[in-house]
C-alpha cells in the first residue's frame, strides 16, 4: 500500500531560506527523502549544487550531519563512514540504532567524476544509500554537457546541442545486481518515500536515481518544474521501477502501464516543446525526425527493462 | 573616468545591461569595463556587475569600491550591502517597483544626489519581452542609463541590434521607451563631464555602511576553555542562511482559502519548505516566489500576485 500524501511526516530537513535557487528539484527531493530517512542519518556531498546553497559555516541549511568531500570521491568516503560507524559499534562507543549513511551527489558526481568509486562501493556492497539527483548538466558551474545530458540538448560546452546519447546509468547500476536499486521522480514524491523507506531497511548498497528538471539549466518556466518531471515520467523518459538483486522487481506510476501495456507515450511533445534547450531542433523542420528519434529511443529503454524484469 | 555599480536578483540580466552599456559607450569611442561579480550566481539571489567609463584609456583593474553612479534593477535589495561606498553626490537610478513598499526602505531616498526612476517592469511586459516568465526589465533599464549618460537614441539602437542581430524589434521599442519614460532627471549632474574629467568628479566622502557582524556565535566555535585553540568549524542547522530569501520574489503566492481543498500538494512540491503542513500558511520571509504551488494547485486556489500590489 503506497503512501499517501496526506500521511507524510511534517518534518523538514530542508530548512527555508537556503541559497538554491527558487524551484529546485534538489531541495524538493531531498525533503522527501528526508522524511523517509528521519533525524538519525548522516549526509555526504560532492561538489554539486546542493553544496552551493547549503549555507557558508557557522550555518547550514540541513538538519543533517553533512561532510563536503572531493569530488570523485562519494562512493569510497560513504563507506569510509559506515565502515568507521561499524567499528564504534563494534567497541560498544555507539550504542543504540546505526545511522543511515547516504549521499546526495549530482549527476555529474555519479556518471561522470565519481564512477569509478560508486561501481567499486557498489562491488563491496558497503551499507549505505548512493543519491543521485539527476538533473542531466553540470548546473553548479553554469549548465556544462554531463554524462547525463541527452542527445541535441544545447548546454553551455554543447551550444549547437549534444551530439552523442546520455548512459544509462540505473542499467549500468543494476548490473551491479546490489541488493535493492530504484529510479524516481520529484513529481511522485510519495512513491520516492516508499522507496527510501524501503531501500532503508535494506543492508547492502543501494542506489536511488531521481529524475530532477533544472528550470536555468534546461531554460523553462520555474513553476513547470514538478509539471516537467510529471511529464518525463508519463512519456517514458524517465521510467519509475525498482530492482533487487538485478532483476526488476517493480513498476510504479504510469510506467507500469507504459511498460505492461505497452500503452503510447504521452506528452513526449509537450515535455521537449517546453524546455529551451531544445528549442533549436524543435523550430526547425528535424523536429518530426528528433521526436520519432526520441520515441523509438523510449521503446527501447522498455524492450531493455523488459528483458530484466522478474515481477 | 565614471565607475557604475548594477544591481539586481540573478536571471534579472545585470551582466548584459553592462554589455549594453560598454556596446554604446564603444561606439562612443569611449573606453569601457564591465567588471561582472563572481559569486554564486543562482536565479534570484542578489548580484553585481561594475563599470568603468572613461575617455582615456583605463589602467585601473580592480573591482568598483566607490561607485558615482547605482543602477538598481530591483526591489528587495539589501539596504546596506547595495549602497556601500557611493559618493555622496552619486545618482541612483532606480527601477520603480524597486522604491516598493514591501522592505519598507527606499534605498533611493537614503541618497541626497539625483534620484531618477523608470518603470522597466511596466514597460517591459507592455513590450511583450518576456523569456521564460519573466520581464526583461534590463532593457528599459538600459534606455534609462543611456539617457543619465548622454547616449544618443541612435546609439542606443545600434548596440542591441549588435547584441541580438535576429528579432530586436520589441527590445528595440522597449529601450527607447525607458529612454523617454526616465523620471526625476532634475539636478542630474553632467554625466559626460564626470566620464571626461577627473577633476570634475565629486570629491565627498563616500558613504559608509558598517558591515554587522553576528554578536553571538554558537557554542562550539568559541576557544577550547583549557588550550584556548578555537573548536573546529561546525555548522549548524538553521533558517535564512542565504538571508531573507523572500527578497527574491517577484510574484507572491496567496491561498484562497475558500476554494482550497486542503489536499496538500502544494506543501509537498514546496522547494523551499514554506508551506506549514497544518494551517497552510506561507512564510514570506523566505518564500522565493517561484510559482511552483500555483501550478501544481489542482482547485486552482493559489494566485500569484505581483510584489508591491
């Protein structure tokens, strides 16, 4: 039984008055995710927006312990932590339940910079919960093509739009086959508690995707943020599921009847027309090709989890 | 030489105002820096970019300390951070939402020099420039300068059909409104003399306002009692560390709460954690203003209303 709105807890994490910009998907996830964790979590973070809008010492925006760390690091200074809380337990100085150990990295963070450490945190299966917001460009820095950043997507270091097609990184984290994974969105912010719950009580590593539409970067209106990451969800582009052990155990929201039904995606249009960066191939006469192009680049994504489902 | 200090929120365009400005003093063939103020630039959050205007070539390179002229683009600056060190005799130019009730403080008024204003967000939507939601009140504000620094309406033109080749038309009309539409030009001194002449600059002490440091600092960062080594950096959670953040809204949103169903989306897809969970009331003092609750309001119950009305 899925949570209702209604039924969240009241309690932030994400204080007011903190220095994201208005609109952002990552404050917005994260108060969702904090919810699901409670008080009792410790907070790691690579250089990324969030660390930007955090707050300058003496003061911080989150109610959590954080550590700022390098770069390419989350992965390995994550399980440095964990394995650090073990040992305090393990010689009886931490007494009571374990703290929730988890970071909350970018995209750029977890495709790109820091890969090599979340693959090898992932092969150890360190106890500990990896976040990626994903908001597809390096927008701390003023919106650089990322790992993340699909095709014809016009960012900073890619001004007449990307070239080559974004990874696939929850497939490269599912073939990890850790012991629970899920991809969400910011626009069910309810199905993104259930799962932090459940990835919570789960020992081992775990690995949440969650889909976040950067209003600057990507150049669309700040109130279509969540109205975006609705979008995304309903035409496929970011496809809602859960996954233990590398089989796909889940299917929420529209995508369970986008997948199972094979139902046609809706708003792909909208979804594409309302974001600037896009606009370049949208006006011009490659739109039909760029959307069939995208379309036929959604039903594979389906084909793929299709493959790997075990429901 | 002149030294120019803009003011504005973060997507407001300070960075091309002063581009515009250097396109048309080049013109001139005066000589120009635009001086854009790294921070963290992020939508809505307080920036600066300087100026210098000469008709010499300019060897200064440092940032603007002592500005003569203000430009301010918006409403809900910080008092005391925008008008540091203007001289005394400086003129600010102000957008007029900026003279708001809202702070309750008119940065203008603080000023004894020349205190002209334009109505840039008027003029702006009356154009139909809009991008992304949001008036490009930069370039009325930049028809407003030009006529503070004696450009001509000829000059004014040509550097936004050099900045924007394609479809100036709309900004085009909305610079020479704001040129014409300027208010309060009375006892504005001779700008061009300024630029030429140093010894025409005004000589007054600038103004100076005390930075407040915070009095009282947590716990942890006082001195170790024992080795008097202060304790180590710690952060504490706490509201506001990015200031009141609600000086960053242009639009301010209000719950009917005749037609509100109390189903709660608003307070869930709230970025910034201002919608309370029980009574539904919203925390102006850091609410950004992002429109966010509006759209997502499925009664529909949720309006934003534009600042300062």
């Amino acid at each position: 039984m899925a949570t209702r709105i209604k039924d969240l807890p009241a309690e932030e994490v994400v204080l007011s008055g903190n220095g994201a910009c208005a609109s952002c998907p990552s404050t917005l996830a994260l108060r969702s995710v904090g919810k699901a964790l409670g008080p009792n979590a410790i907070m790691l973070l690579t250089p990324s927006c969030t660390v930007a809008s955090m707050g300058v010492t003496p003061q911080m925006a989150f109610t959590y312990p954080a550590m700022n760390i390098c770069f390419a690091t989350a992965g390995s200074s994550a399980a440095g932590v964990v394995y650090a809380l073990e040992a305090q337990a393990m010689k009886g100085r931490l007494q009571g339940e374990m703290p929730t150990v988890f970071t909350w990295i970018g995209d750029g963070g977890t495709y790109d910079i820091g890969f090599q450490a979340l693959s090898a945190a992932a092969e150890r299966n360190d106890n500990f919960i990896f976040f990626c917001y994903n908001n597809e460009a390096y927008s701390n820095t003023g919106v650089q093509r990322s790992g993340a950043t699909p095709a014809y997507a016009v960012t900073t270091t890619t001004p007449g739009g990307k070239t080559e097609n974004k990874k696939n990184m929850p497939l490269l984290m599912l073939d990890h086959r850790i012991p629970y994974m899920a991809t969400a969105s910011v626009a069910y912010p309810a199905d993104l508690y259930d799962k932090v719950v459940k990835a919570k009580g789960i020992k081992g590593f775990k690995y949440i995707e969650i889909f976040a539409p950067c209003y600057p970067g990507w150049k669309f209106e700040s109130k279509d943020m969540v109205k975006l990451a609705r979008l995304a969800v309903r035409s496929g582009i970011n496809l809602l599921w859960e996954a233990e052990n590398g089989y796909i155990t889940h299917l929420s929201g529209p995508t369970k009847a986008l997948v199972e039904t094979g139902a046609a995606p809706r708003g792909l249009e909208e979804y594409l027309e309302a974001q600037g960066r896009f606009r370049h191939v949208m006006t011009s006469e490659k739109k039909e090709a760029f959307l069939q192009g995208v379309e036929a680049g959604v039903r594979e994504e389906m084909e793929l989890l299709k493959g790997r489902m075990r429901i | 030489m002149l030294e120019i200090r803009i003011h504005g929120h973060g997507g407001q365009g300070t960075v091309t105002l002063a581009e515009l400005i250097a396109y048309a003093q080049m013109k001139m063939g005066r000589h120009v820096q635009t001086l854009p103020f790294f921070g963290m630039e992020r939508r809505g959050a307080p920036v600066k970019t300087a100026m210098r205007l000469s008709d010499e070539e300019i060897l200064l390179k440092s940032q603007v300390y002592k500005p003569h002229v203000l430009v301010l683009l918006s409403e809900g600056l910080e008092s005391g951070a925008v008008q540091q060190g203007l001289h005394k005799q400086g003129v600010v130019l102000v957008n007029r939402a900026c003279v708001a009730e809202r702070s309750g403080e008119n940065v203008a008024a603080n000023v004894p020099g020349c205190n002209p204003s334009v109505d840039a967000w008027g003029i702006a939507r009356a154009c139909e420039l809009v991008l992304m939601g949001q008036p490009l009140i930069n370039v009325p504000m930049f028809g407003a300068v030009s006529r503070l620094l004696g450009i001509s309406p000829q000059a004014v033109t040509e550097s936004i059909e050099y900045k924007w080749p394609a479809g100036s038309e709309a900004s085009v009309r909305a610079a020479l409104r704001g040129y014409e539409e300027v208010q309060g030009l009375e006892g504005l001194p001779d700008m061009a003399r300024w630029i030429g002449d140093a010894a025409e600059l005004p000589t007054e002490i600038p103004m100076e306002i005390p930075v407040e440091l915070p009095t009282e600092l947590p716990a942890a960062l006082k001195a170790n009692r024992i080795t008097g080594v202060p304790a180590h950096p710690v952060s504490f959670p706490q509201k506001g560390v990015s200031g009141q953040t609600g000086t960053w809204r242009l639009e301010r949103p209000v719950i009917n709460k005749d037609t509100c169903t109390s189903c709660l989306l608003c307070w869930v897809f709230c970025p910034e954690a201002v919608i309370e969970k029980e009574t539904l009331d919203i925390d102006y003092t850091y609410c950004k203003g992002c429109g966010v609750c509006a759209e997502e309001c499925p009664a529909k119950a949720i309006n934003m209303i534009r600042e300062g009305e």
